[in-house]
C-alpha cells in the first residue's frame, strides 16, 4: 500500500483534500490522527485511552494506522497532519523516505484567515449542506488578521524549506489548485490509484469567494491590506 500524508495549516484545503479522496474506492484517508484533542478517523475519538495511548507511542500509533488500512485492502491510505501536531512523527517522516508527503498551502492569507476566524466563532469546522451560516459575516480587526497572517506565512516558508530537503516523495498544491481542471487524475497519478472520474467532495464551501463581503465591516479591512500592498487578497479568490 502506498502511505501518504496530508501536511498543511488550517484553512488550507486540507479537508477538502481530504474529502476527495475518500470518493476513491481504493483511497482510504483519515482525518487528524495527532490532534491534541481526538484521534480523528471517520468519528472523533476523544477518549483518554485513546489520546493517551496514542500520546505515549505516536510513531506506533501511525504505523498501526498504516497497517490498518492496508488490512482494509487500501491501494493508497493516509491521513491529515496540521502543522505542530506532534514533533516525533514530523521528524518520522522525514526519516521514512518511502512515505508520501502531500503538502496544501494558501497564497492568500486574508482569505484563510478569515475562514479560520468564522470556523473559531462559529465552532463549524466542516460542514456537507449549505444553511445560513455560510452567509455569516466575520467581526474581526486588521490586527487579529495581520497575526495569524504572519504566523502562517512563517510556517509555509519555514515548510517549504524543510520539504525540499526531503528524499520522500512529494507534491505540492496551492489551495485553488485543488479546484483546477485535471487535478483529480494528478493526484491519483501521485498516489499510484486509477483515477476515477466522477470524483467529488460532499464538503461546501463556508464563505463567500469575494473575501471582502465575508466581513461584517470591511472598511478598516480593505484600508489596511492597501496600504500594504496586498488588495489582491479583497478580491475574488476562486
């Protein structure tokens, strides 16, 4: 079986990612093993055997994920893994050169922040049907989005970095490369599994893709990202 890892921050396209592939019958992709709160397969799981167990040998937790999924007759199977998980399995991975590394970024950091903070407020990380809340505006300051801004851009260079360093193989997607025509056969191409057409994410979208109408008031929100230099993130992203 081929083992693949989904790397990323929040708001990335992870779960997306994540979704999609689950439509592939020889696909078998879980959700964060190593969340500090649950381990996260199809169910959350926040027992405190189960985090416990899986705290005390985190490496030997994937490895029995791995073994699990090649049992259930998975061409392909992995998992997502955010970004400060756990350090034992990060560095894992870079001591396993056979293991797939799928990592997801965001060029635009306004809109990815802006998600994380609705996901925060409304404590909807993921949702399958429309409803009100993707309409839901965002309260939020410049300076709360020029935090997160930073501290993710800092993560993607710092990833970046460390990846292309690695021996194992790997691919890189921006977020709206996962909603590009014939990305569907390019990552089954990479995780070696006949692509199926017809392939599709039961996720909907939780924001409008004009960034800027997702605020409640955008004023002080497009006055500061002009300044800077970066009103290209108020605009349509996909």
């Amino acid at each position: 079986m081929k083992r693949f890892v989904i790397l990323g921050l929040p708001r990335s396209g992870t779960t997306y990612l994540m979704s999609l592939l689950n439509a592939h019958p020889d696909v078998i992709c879980a959700g964060e093993q190593f969340n500090p709160y649950a381990v996260i397969d199809t169910k959350e799981d926040d027992s405190h055997a189960a985090v416990l167990g899986r705290d005390k040998d985190p490496v030997g937790h994937m490895n029995r994920f791995f073994e699990t999924a090649a049992a259930k007759g998975a061409a392909s199977g992995g998992f997502k893994f955010m970004i400060g998980h756990n350090l034992q399995v990060l560095q894992h991975l870079a001591a396993d050169p056979d293991l797939s590394i799928i990592y997801v970024w965001r060029e635009n950091k306004l809109a990815q922040v802006s998600s994380l903070i609705k996901a925060f407020q409304s404590k909807k990380w993921a949702q399958t049907k429309a409803d009100a809340h993707i309409q839901r505006k965002i309260v939020a300051t410049p300076r709360q989005i020029s935090h997160r801004w930073h501290e993710y851009a800092t993560f993607d260079h710092l990833i970046a970095l460390w990846l292309a360093g690695l021996p194992n193989p790997k691919a890189t997607y921006e977020y709206c490369d996962l909603f590009q025509s014939g990305f569907e056969a390019a990552i089954c191409d990479f995780l070696g599994v006949k692509h199926r057409r017809g392939m599709k994410s039961r996720l909907v979208k939780q924001g409008c893709n004009a960034i800027e109408d997702r605020f409640e008031d955008p004023r002080p929100i497009r006055y500061y990202f002009n300044q800077v230099g970066l009103g290209r993130w108020l605009e349509t992203e996909i």
